[in-house]
DNA sequence: ATTCATACTTGACAATGTAAAGATTCAATG
DNA sequence: CATTGAATCTTTACATTGTCAAGTATGAAT
C-alpha cells in the first residue's frame, strides 16, 4: 500500500479539480498555484512534477472544463428533435455558463481557442459539436448550403452573445435566464419568424 | 516653469494612456504596476500618488477605453439614417474590438458592468447608446412596446456574440470581418428576412 | 522667505512563479 | 531480500510584483 503522507496518490487530478473549484469560486486572477498546492495538501513545488508550469495547469483545467461543457451539450440533445435538440443545446450553452460565469471568462480569454472561419468553425470541440447539430438540421430542411456558414454564425453569435450578456447581468437570476433563453431560441421567433414581427 | 526631472507634469494621464497602449500589445495580464511606470519614467510607487492601488487604476483604464468605444460608436451614427445606423453601429461595435481584441476581454472581465435586465439594460454606456438607438427604430416603425426588451436583447446579444466570435477567430483578418458583419446586419438579413431565408 | 500640500524616491515586506538540489517512495531487477 | 533508478515530493533560493512607510523635492500660497 502507497504511503500517503509523502505520494499524494494523484495529484495531477487534484490540483485539477481544486483549481476548478477555486476558479469558480473566486474567479481566475485569485488563483495561484502556491495556494492551490496548499488546498491540496502538498508543497509549493510540488505541482512542478506533473506540470511544467501555471500555463500548462491552466491548460489542463481548461480541457477539463471543455469535456464538463461537451458532456453537458450532448445530453441536452438525448432524445430531443434536431429542432427542439437546437433550442434544448442553445438553453444548454448559456445555462452552463450562468451556473458557472467563472468558466465562461477563463475559457474564452485564454485565446488558446482559435476559431477558423475560412472554413467552418472548429478547433474547440463545443463549438464543433454546435456547428453540426445545426448542420444536421439545415441539411433535413434543404436549406441551401452556400448559406449554412452564415446561417451557423448567426445562430452561434446569438447564443453565445445571450451567456455573455445573462453573465453579465448577474447568477441571482438563473432561473428567469433559462425561461428568456428557451423562448428566444423557441422554432417559431428565431427560426420561422423573425426579430421584427 | 515646472521642473520636468522630477515632477512627470500629468502622470495620471501618462499612466493611462500608456496602460491602454500596453494592455492592447501584451495583454492585460502582462501588465505590471512597476513596469508601466518604468515606461512613464518614474520610480515604481510614484503611481500611489494618483492611484490608491492596481484595481483603480485598472478601472481609470477601462473608462478610458469605454469613452473611445461610445465615441467610435457615435460617430458610426453621424449623417445616418436609424436604419441604416443600425447597422452602422452593430459594425463599429464588432470592429473596435477586432481593432482591438485586448480591449474585450479588459473590458468585459472586470465585471465592473452590471447590466439589469429587469428594465432594459443599462450601468454601461455603449449599451445604453445601442440600445437608445435601437429604440429609435422600434419606435419608429410602431413595434409593439412590450416586444422591445425582446428585441433589444436579440439583436445586442448578436452583435455583442459576434464581436466575441469574430476576436476568436483572430484579427488578421479585419477586412473580412466587416464585409460579414455588414452583411449580417443589413435589413434584408437581419430585420426583413430572418435566418432561414 | 517660510510654510505646506502635492508629487516623487527609496527601502522594505509579503505573495507569487519558478528553478535547483536534495529527500523519500515505489517498482523493477538481480 | 537488497539494489537501483525513476517518479514524486520538500526545501531553499531568487526575481518579479503589489503595496506600504518614511523621507525628499517642488511649486504655490502666505
């Protein structure tokens, strides 16, 4: 049997999920490694085993927030209509970030994210997931394919402007957000009707 | 006539413009108390005088760069109709943060905006513009009022998401981007049509 | 010319990221 | 079982940073 008071066991794991409760907790810039290395009970150094340095451990806590968000994203779709799916996935994409505002500045200011619009988007598994439920849907509908790209990006800038805009207004409200959301998103406004009447 | 050899002259404005400047080439992040007033020429607690700590003068920066923004803003709306001002608009707010990505995430990570959705939004001015502006329009062509919260939400959510996507794709290509921002917020698209054609 | 508030400097301290060197443990080998 | 080597952790050290305290220089008012 390990000896725990020296080998912490899994320390790599742990200074993971503490940091993304430290993160979530007290926002990005209130967390340093040598308190994060105290949460979990080691030394101040001890971190420098299993990451070359901050960066590197915010890269891992940012792929584990990313699987988290996919997860979360693939099972708003289970069982839905692609077109209920879409609704339930946009829902999905701002609720995460209102339960979890903190995420949503870590994620999207690191820049480790690089949207390649020439093409479609991709290189970030979210938005690669968001991008082909709504493909699936405009592929069913007929829609003429030299406007999927625009069609996506209006559909993708909308969503993600709503987590921005309901972080901003505050978490006290969850709630009420999901209620806005579901109804903005809803077939008959945004995709059968449009922002005018 | 002042001695410049020890007295700056106007540190306070030296310290912003200068942190404005280095916060939009290395990111706010990288941006030191000590080394910004290296760069003004004075010793490193000389911004104690003007600034009681970081925070506040972080916060004397992002008025700063607000005023540019309702500027930039504005002046998209001089000699426009609201129609077309609109969409004026919706383009200069995407491309002052393509123009200047650090700016976006300085500004809205502080979380110093607090918007409040119970009414319409407001605590920010660029939002409070963009939304007067808005409805200028609405009012204008007899929208039913209790639709405008809604609509309001809607179409700053899709600017604001697409000034989001458009910095993740990177700024190499500015061009680009203002031809499809365009585009997205001409009437036809964006207010006559709706986005499935 | 004196006084004084303002703007600046110097020196200090604690917190932080990180590197180097050494200690402890585990696993594999003989 | 004893030895060895790699992995993991600790300790020590150092540069950078934000901040404070004490002192110094300057310009304006008296």
């Amino acid at each position: 049997m390990p000896d725990m008071s020296y080998h912490h066991g899994d320390l790599r794991t742990a200074m993971i999920e503490k940091g993304v409760e430290m993160i979530n907790e007290q926002g990005v810039n209130a967390l340093s490694l040598r308190k994060l290395a105290a949460a979990c009970g080691v030394s101040h150094a001890a971190p420098y085993s299993h990451f070359s340095n901050k960066d590197e451990l915010f890269t891992a806590i940012q792929k584990h927030i990313t699987d988290k968000f996919v997860t979360v994203l693939s099972e708003s779709l289970i069982g839905m209509d692609t077109l209920d799916g879409l609704q339930n996935m946009g829902c999905a994409y701002v609720m995460f970030f209102v339960h979890n505002p903190q995420y949503f500045h870590f994620t999207f200011n690191r820049m480790g994210i690089h949207i390649d619009f020439t093409e479609i988007p991709s290189g970030y598994e979210p938005f690669e997931l968001y991008r082909n439920n709504i493909s699936q849907i405009l592929s069913k509908i007929n829609y003429p394919q030299e406007l999927w790209i625009k069609t996506i990006l209006t559909h993708w800038a909308f969503v993600h402007g709503l987590a921005s805009i309901a972080i901003m207004n505050g978490i006290n409200n969850a709630g009420e957000w999901e209620e806005r959301v579901h109804d903005l998103l809803s077939k008959s406004y945004f995709l059968g009707g449009n922002q005018c009447g």
